[in-house]
C-alpha cells in the first residue's frame, strides 16, 4: 500500500500540543511531509520555541507516522523558520478560539 500524505495527516491529528490541546495539523505546525517509498520526513515546528515538551512531541510524531500502514521509517525535523503565529490556524478555528 502506497503512503499518502493524507494517510500521515491524519495520523498526526492525534498527536495535540499540550497547552492549547489542538492537534498539530489543525494548528498549523505541520510544515512539510515529504514521502519517498516507505520512508516519511516530515518537518515540524511548535507555538514556541521555547516549549518544556518539545521532545515528547517530536517523538510523538515520529510515533504516530511509524503507525501509518505501509511506513517502515520515520524522520522528524523541528524547525522555527519560518515562526509559528497563529495565522497558520485555520480561519475557522482561529475564530472559535477567538484569535
């Protein structure tokens, strides 16, 4: 079975930043994925640079992609270029937290 995009999306809908408690998708923080076979890379960043937990969600990313049916490798890379700001939130959703 071939890894899709959406197919890693969607597992990283389960992964949610701990202070607001989004998942990374719907915050915006997911940057790039990019897929060559069966292996993911996928480029991440966090509401703040200076996050106590920036560790445990890379990891848990990488997690999260490891589960995806047809994934054998994972590599996550944290990034903070460009900053994360808010206007990466769906408009939506940006309304409902009213930012």
């Amino acid at each position: 079975m071939q890894v899709t995009e959406k197919d890693v999306r969607n597992a990283l809908k389960k992964v949610k930043d701990p202070e607001l408690g989004l998942d990374l998708v719907v915050l915006g923080l997911i940057y790039d994925i990019d897929i060559e076979g069966d292996a993911v890379k996928a480029t991440i960043s966090l509401t703040s640079p200076f996050c106590p937990v920036a560790g445990q969600i890379v990891d848990e990313v990488k997690a999260a992609i490891e589960g995806v049916e047809g994934v054998a490798s994972a590599q996550v890379d944290l990034t903070f270029s460009p900053p994360w700001t808010a206007d990466r939130i769906a408009p939506l959703i940006r309304a409902s937290l009213g930012l």
